[in-house]
C-alpha cells in the first residue's frame, strides 16, 4: 500500500535528487511528515516556522488541489499519485494562441486550468 509524491525540479536538490518517492498511503499530512522526516531539508522548503505548509506550496492528490478537499487530512488512497507544486512569480503564459498572466496565487496546473477555462 503505497502513494507515490512527484518532488519538482526545484525541490528535489532537497529530496536526494529523487523526481518522485513512493510513501505508505494515509492523509496528506502523515504524507507529508514522513517526507519531512526523511528529507529534512526538502521540510523546510515545504513548512513555515510555525509548521504550517507555507501558502507557497501547493499539494495536489490526482488532479484535486487539497485546498479544495479537506486540506492535510485528505486521505490519499493506495496507487494515488500525490504532487508538490510551487506556486509560480508572476511571468505570461501562452495558451492556445492566447496571452495569459500568470496569477501568483496559482501554481502551474491551476492557473492552466483556469486560463483554459476563461478562454472557452
């Protein structure tokens, strides 16, 4: 019974170079936690001082932001793939011939998903 959690590009100096790490399956934050104990550096990119998951990083189970689901307690299912996203800086991107701006409170899948949306 185990998760599978994509680490970036830009994280995964923090997470022994590894694009993806396979984990036991439980909520998001034992998710989490186990990746924090074992990738202490790769923690403090995810967790803010006070332990909470800086408003930076976005964590998606499947396609679904756990924002919208029931945050760290999601439970991630056997076989289910888990991904860390950070959120991008602003920047253009170009979807289907379109010019977009990149909102910073997106990370990358989200702000597609809604360019794509909007433009429909």
């Amino acid at each position: 019974m185990a998760v599978t959690v994509t680490i970036p590009t830009a994280l995964r100096q923090y997470a022994g170079g590894h694009a993806s790490i396979t984990l036991p399956a439980g909520s998001v934050g034992q998710i989490l936690a186990t990746l924090r104990e074992q990738y202490p550096q790769l923690g403090k990119q995810l967790y803010n001082d006070q332990g909470a998951l800086r408003s930076f990083v976005n964590v998606y189970v499947g396609d679904e932001d756990i924002r919208h689901l029931q945050g760290v307690e999601t439970h991630v299912a056997d076989g289910e793939t888990v991904s860390i996203i950070p959120a991008i800086a602003g920047g253009v991107m170009v979807l289907h011939g379109e010019r977009c701006t990149v909102n910073v409170r997106y990370g990358w899948k989200e702000c597609c998903y809604a360019a794509s949306h909007a433009l429909q």
